[in-house]
C-alpha cells in the first residue's frame, strides 16, 4: 500500500512534469546586438537600461508580474500583506540556488534590502522602500517586511530583481558597490549565468542548468555592442545577431526582411507636450485646452511615428486598471480651439497671429536634439499652432544644455518631451506640486500645482487596495484632463527584430519578450 | 641628438599644462550637470543635489578645482570616472591598446597605398592613371566616416558577406586568432586610414615632382641608371622627407577619427570611451582622455622631427 501512493505520487510527479520537460528544446544562442555598454551589475545600484537588460536574465526577483500584469509569486513561492497593510511576509521556495551553488535563503532578501534602505550605500531604489522599517527572518524561508506607514505601490517594487547572495555582496565596502567585483561578475539566482564581459565588445551569458523554474533553452545570451544602432541593426539583418531593437523610423524596413519577424508590443512610454502652467501665456487653462485641440495626434501616430504607437490620453498607460477612458481628453477640432482662443481674449491680429493687449501670441517651445521624432513632432506643431494663430519659436538644443539651461530652470512656455512610467498608480512625479526640479521632485518641469489633486496622489500611496487606487486614479484624470498641464501625444509601441531561427518568443503588451529563458535556437 | 631630446621633452610639458587649462576651462563651462548621474530621479531635492556636488568637489569654484586636480595628477592620480565608478586610468588603458592598433593599421595602410600611388602619379604626371589616383584622393579627403563606414558595411558585409559588421572578434574565435583579427580590422582601418592616405597621395606627387627636376636626378639618369633605380634610390629618399612630417600631424586626425569610426565599427576603443564621457559630463575621464591623447599628439610630433634625421643626413640635432 505504502509503495503504491509513492508510485502515484511519482506517476502524477512525472505527468505534472512532462510536458515542461517535453516541450522544452534547448540549444543555441540568443545574440543580442546592442549600442550601449552597462555600467555595474549591482542589481540595486544600476540606473541604466544596458545594465538592467542583462540583470534580468541572471536575477529572478521574489514576485513577478503575469501576462495580465498581476502580481505572482516567482522565486517567494507565496506572499501575505496584513489587514493593516503594515506587514508583508514572504515564504521562499526551497532549493533556489544562487549560480555558485549555494540556496538562496531568507538572510540573502535581509542583507540586500537592507543594503538597498541603507543611507550610505546610496541606492536609486532607497526612497521605494522607505516605508520598510525592518525586515525579519523568523526562518530560513521566511522574510518578513515591517512598515511605518502603508504603501500603496511596494509591491511592484519587489518583481524587479533585488536579492544578491550575502556571502558574496558581504565582501566589499557597501559604499563602494558599483566599484566592487561583484559589479563586474554578478552571481544571481536567474536563468542565465554571468560568464564574461569585455568592456565595449559583449557580455557573455550561460545556460544555468539549477535554475528553479525548469530547463532553460538558450546555451548562451550574448550582448554583442556593435558601437551604433545603425551597425546593430545591419548585423541583425545579416543574420550575426539575432535579435535587435528597433526604433519607430526602421521597422516596415525591417518587418520587410524575410529572415526576421519583428514583435510589437505596446510599451510604457509615451510623448507629451509639457506645458509651463507657470508662463505668460500658457498659465490660461484655455490656452492649453486650444492647444490641445489645435494637435491631430492620429497625424503624429501615422505620419511620424509610421503607425507605431496609439494617439495618447494619458500619463497612466491604457492596459492597467489605472487608466479612465472617461477622462476629459481632446481630439482634434479647430472651431473647438479657435473659440477657446478668443475666449481667453486672444483676437486675430492683421497677420493672422493672435494678440491680446498689444502682445502677439508667440509661444517658445524646445526640445532634445538627437531624437528625430520628437524633432519631427516639434515641427508639426509649430505648424499646426500657426493654423489656429499661434506663432511658435521652435528651438532644438544639446540634452544636457536642454535640461540645464532651459527644462529645469522653467525657461519655455511648452516643450515636447518622452516618458516612461511604471505599471503602477503611483503618478506623484507628474503631477505633484512638490515634484518640481526645485522641489523634492523633478519630473513636473511645468509647475503644476493643484492642492485636491496632490492629496488624491497622496492617497494612493497611503493604500494597498488596488481597487481604491483606481477610483482615486480616475479622480486625478478627470482633473489633469481638465486642466492639461500635459497634452499627451502618443504611447509608443516598442519593436525587437527577431531572426525567425529563434523560436518560442512571446512578447505581451507593456512587459515586453516574457519568456526568454524558453525560447530557444533551431 | 640627447640634448634636442631632452630639450623638446621640457619644452613639452608647458604647452601640456596650457592644454590643460584650457580644456578644463572649456569642459566646466559646457552646460550640464554631472550630479544628476549621481542622484535618482526620485531624490533629486536641491538638498540632496548640494549634497553631492560637495562630496564631488564641485561646489568649490572653478581654479581651486583646477589646482586640486593638477595636485592629483602630479601624484599620478587622475580621479575616478563619474560615469564608470572606476578608475580613468583603469579604464582607459583597457581601451588604448585597441586605439593604437586600429591607428597603427589604418598608418601602415594609408603609407602602403599613398606613397606608391604618389610616386606613379608623379612619374605619370596628366596621363589617365594620375587622374584616377588624383580623383581617388579628392574623394578620399572629402568622404563623411561615418556615411562611408556605413557604405562599405552594407557592400562588404551585409551584400558580399565577407567581412563580420562590426567588433574585433568573434565569440568563438575558429582558425588561427590573427586571422579573426583581420576580418574584424580590414573596414575600419580603410575608412580610419582613407583621409590621411589621400592627403598623403597628394603630399608625396608634389614632392616627388619637385625632386625629379632636381639636378642629381639628371645626373644619375645620364650616368645610366635604370628609371627605377633612380625613382627608388636618389628620388625617393629626398621626396619622402615631407610626407614623412606627416606622421606627426596625422596622429591627432586618427586620434580624433576614431571616435567615429569606432562607433562605426564597433571598435572598443578609447574614442568610444571619450564619446560617452563628453556626453556624461565626465570630467575627470575627459580630463584624463585629453591628457592621454595630447601626449600621443605631442610625443607624435617629436618623432616626425626625429624621422627627419634619419631620412635626411644633412638635418642634425
């Protein structure tokens, strides 16, 4: 009897496994062609996109996110949250190895979250966790997280890949992270191993044959820098590298090769108009309303951006629970513009530009050299403005001297710029008043100041119902929509190129390619 | 022969500090802040701001940051990169010795072709083959690097297929490792190489032209030399004088070409490095890049003076 439910239970055992194991193909290697090198492979002290590119392929994080973006568990095999939001308790699996063999415990989450809340080793990621009080491990597999106060987004911050074996990150001077050699040799708990990596030439990944979550296909990842993204893409296209990415301008010419396919997903980036809600002119709601009417954002979506996008309506990314469809939002009718115009007292003048009091109506408005789109964009509006008779000084100025001399010190009256934004409700940094380069903030570079909206933003973070953060979200729509201190322009869609030898990709809107640790050569 | 050494080699290191004045002036007046690579977006309150700008000494004014960093160097320390959180040294010498292969491949190329396609243009003066090599170097000279780096990538990589795109090796290297190595060098020493080479095509026509109308020319063809023996033997060494002071002029042009052609070509070399410290406002590893290759500029000149010596046993130091 005894050996007949252990039989059963090794039968069930292999029919829960075989079909993983079954499909799983393994064997070949991913080349990723890049442009840009990383920086360090702390996993919380990077800042860069080339560095976190790799990291999430050699780190597994505790949570992860679904294809519907809900919160899973991942490497903690479940999680808990208090009724009263101030405790989360995190059950680890067993038997997760870091790639040098040793199992992750409770004590590795400790020590590197602790690192990470700790004022001197400087973490961009310090202040997201700055609800933690303390964190306990009461046993090998448990992690508990004590808060001072409930916030409402410190979830998603655990899908991001933080945890670094103690005994190895223990080594080096905490001040002194981004120097040390883990910094140049991560060892994680992902997928992929760290083999090598030559400064400017590749950084190699290996197949870890322990990873936790089944056979991996891949032997090797590569990121092969090929120095500019035009080489990338050549490289690509000839078949030395089999997977790149690919900007708006050059994706019907890729889709157009037989030897790639190239996947489109909606990404969390968008384009706006950040309006100077502290300026001369533009401080008049109407104006921007006008403004906002006067723009034909399908024009930008199919004329600039080829198709590659969706017209934009919001700072929260259509696809998250976040995001009210309902919010006031502007598409394009001029008669609707013009009156608003003339209602804020700007008449037609002699020349056809607008005037009030003897002023013309001239608006200043910049943005970054190097990003054709946003250069292209600038243009149409200064040609479109002029239609409704607004004149614009349009001026394209060098990134730092952009964000320095002009973005920071509040010296345009709009300028077109591009966002990327979480998946989650928590919006403080575009809209709060304190969010301000010379506040505590620094993305809302128009000034916006609205007291009901900066408490409504509060109240999302103070807590974890997502429900109750999406009322509040709409809430904050509704207003922001009304009052425009952005004119959204487009959410853009992200494309990599794949050759079509590299099979089983599966890429879902907003999270990007969701299973490379199972795709595989043929 | 000592003492002009010597002697340049003090009168070398004024003009590097000049250098360096200057440039620090000029970096530190560029706008753009290089505490926000320090800071994440999140935390970036003016206190925090301040914050870092002390602890990176930027907060003193401009010659007391001047001074504290000659101080440094002087003890042969350059400072750490902004950016890399290494040292510039550390990272720098990493990435020279690449440069200064591709430089000295893209030298022996731009000579190999020059001087020969120079000595046949002068030899051969108004006949079609002049004309084909003048019109070789005029578009020589006038190629962008980057569109005709990108040109020869898509005839000879992607078209023709042989030669890998971009990098200097391969992942697994298969064969011999110079000849991986060569697949990766040929593209980017020609377009590295083709400005000087032409201008040097130029250089060495005219020169040889003036020395084949020289007396002793005529002197050795009517004692019966063969036409060769008097280009190579009594033309050639005089004519070569010129070009040979070139040496010393082009090694600011492949220094500063690299930067291009690296990108290019996906060379990881130290123009790459110079590209992104500009762009991160890097002080201290711009600083570093800058004293790096004006030595090379400055050492580069010394030996095109010392190659007169040799090529001409009338100039004596």
């Amino acid at each position: 009897m005894k050996s007949k439910s252990l039989l059963a239970v090794l039968a069930l055992a292999a029919v829960l496994a075989a079909p993983l194991a079954a499909q799983q193909k393994q064997g070949g290697d991913l080349m990723f062609a890049t442009f840009s090198d990383p920086l360090y492979f702390v996993p919380f002290m990077h800042a860069d996109s080339a560095s976190s590119d790799v990291l999430v392929n050699v780190f597994a994080p505790l949570l992860n996110y679904d294809k519907n973006l809900k919160i899973i568990p991942w490497v903690a095999e479940s999680y808990q949250i208090s009724p009263d939001g101030l405790t989360y308790t995190f059950k680890l699996r067993k038997g997760v190895l870091w790639h040098n063999g040793e199992e992750m415990t409770s004590n590795d989450v400790k020590v590197s979250y602790d690192l990470i809340r700790d004022p001197a080793v400087n973490s961009p990621r310090r202040t997201v966790f700055e609800a933690v009080s303390e964190i306990t491990t009461p046993d090998r597999y448990t992690v508990v997280f004590k808060l001072s106060k409930v916030d409402g987004v410190l979830l998603n911050a655990f899908t991001t890949a933080y945890a670094v074996p103690a005994s190895e990150i223990q080594k080096y001077d905490k001040t002194k992270l981004k120097e040390s050699a883990f910094a140049r040799a991560p060892i994680g708990n992902g997928p992929f191993m760290f083999e090598e990596w030559l400064t400017n030439q590749r950084v190699v990944l290996k197949r870890f044959d322990k990873y936790f979550d089944g056979p991996v296909g891949f032997d090797r990842y590569v990121y092969l820098n090929k120095g500019s993204q035009a080489t990338a893409l050549v490289a690509t296209e000839k078949g030395e590298t089999n997977r790149v990415f690919v900007p708006e301008a050059e994706v019907a010419r890729m889709s157009a090769i037989p030897s790639l396919d190239v996947h489109r997903y909606v990404g969390n980036v968008f384009d706006a108009i950040i309006w100077n809600c502290k300026g001369e002119i533009t401080s008049d709601v109407r104006v921007r309303q006008a403004l906002s009417y006067a723009i034909n954002k399908q024009a930008i979506v199919s004329g600039i951006y080829k198709g590659n996008g969706r017209p934009g309506v919001s700072s929260f990314i259509p696809g998250t629970p976040f995001y009210n469809a309902k919010a006031p939002n502007y598409a394009y009718d001029l008669a609707k513009a013009k009156q608003l115009l003339d209602e804020a007292g700007w008449k037609v003048g002699p020349d056809g530009i607008r005037v009030k009091n003897g002023k013309r109506m001239k608006l200043f408005m910049i943005t970054n050299k190097g990003n054709i789109m946003r250069e292209k964009i600038l243009q149409y509006v200064q040609s479109a403005f002029k239609v409704v008779g607004v004149e614009v000084e349009a001026q394209i100025l060098e990134w730092n001297t952009f964000l320095t001399k002009y973005v920071e010190v509040g010296r345009f009256d709009a300028y077109v710029g591009g966002f990327s934004t979480g998946l989650t409700a928590d919006h403080q940094a575009f809209y709060h008043s304190e969010a301000t380069p010379s506040g505590k903030g620094y993305l809302n570079r128009g000034k916006y100041a609205n007291a009901e909206v900066d408490k409504l933003l509060e109240a999302i973070k103070a807590t974890a119902d997502t429900a109750k953060q999406a009322e509040l979200a709409f809430k904050v729509q509704e207003i922001v929509g009304r009052e425009v201190p952005y004119t959204f322009l487009i959410n853009r869609t992200q494309a990599y190129a794949y050759n079509k030898k590299v099979k089983n990709v599966i890429s879902y809107d907003l999270l990007g390619w969701y299973n490379a640790e199972k795709s595989y050569i043929e | 022969m000592w003492k002009f050494l010597i002697r340049r080699l003090i009168q070398a290191l004024p003009l590097l500090l000049i250098v360096t004045i200057i440039t620090f002036i000029i970096i530190n007046l560029a706008p753009g802040d290089p505490v926000y690579m320090f800071v994440s977006p999140d935390q970036m309150d003016k206190a925090n701001l301040d914050l870092v700008r002390r602890e990176l000494g930027l907060d003193k004014p401009l010659h007391i940051r001047y001074l504290v960093w000659l101080g440094n160097v002087l003890r042969g320390d350059f400072g750490k990169s902004f950016f890399y959180q290494r040292p510039v040294m550390e990272v720098l010498l990493e990435s020279l010795p690449n440069t200064l292969v591709l430089a000295l491949s893209a030298t022996i190329f731009s000579f190999a072709v020059a001087i020969p396609a120079g000595i046949i243009s002068a030899i051969k003066r108004n006949t079609p083959i002049d004309y084909f090599f003048s019109t070789i170097s005029f578009i020589g000279v006038s190629l962008p690097s980057f569109w005709f780096g990108l040109l020869l990538i898509l005839f000879f990589s992607l078209r023709l297929g042989w030669f890998p795109t971009a990098g200097m090796q391969s992942l697994d290297v298969k064969g011999p490792v110079i000849l991986d190595r060569l697949k990766y060098i040929v593209l980017p020493t020609i377009v590295l190489g083709m400005g000087s080479m032409a201008s040097k095509m130029r250089y060495m026509r005219s020169s040889m032209l003036e020395v084949i109308r020289q007396d002793y020319v005529r002197t050795a063809r009517a004692k019966g030399l063969s036409g060769f023996v008097v280009i190579t033997k009594h033309a050639l060494r005089n004519a070569l004088l010129p070009v040979i002071t070139l040496l010393g002029l082009i090694i600011p042009g492949l220094v500063g070409g690299a930067v291009i052609v690296e990108s290019i070509f996906g060379w990881p070399g130290i123009g790459r490095i110079a590209i992104t410290a500009s762009f991160n406002r890097d002080y201290p590893l711009m600083m570093g890049n800058l004293m790096l290759t004006s030595t090379m500029v400055i050492l580069g000149s010394l030996i095109a003076d010392l190659l007169y010596a040799v090529a001409d046993p009338r100039i004596k130091y």
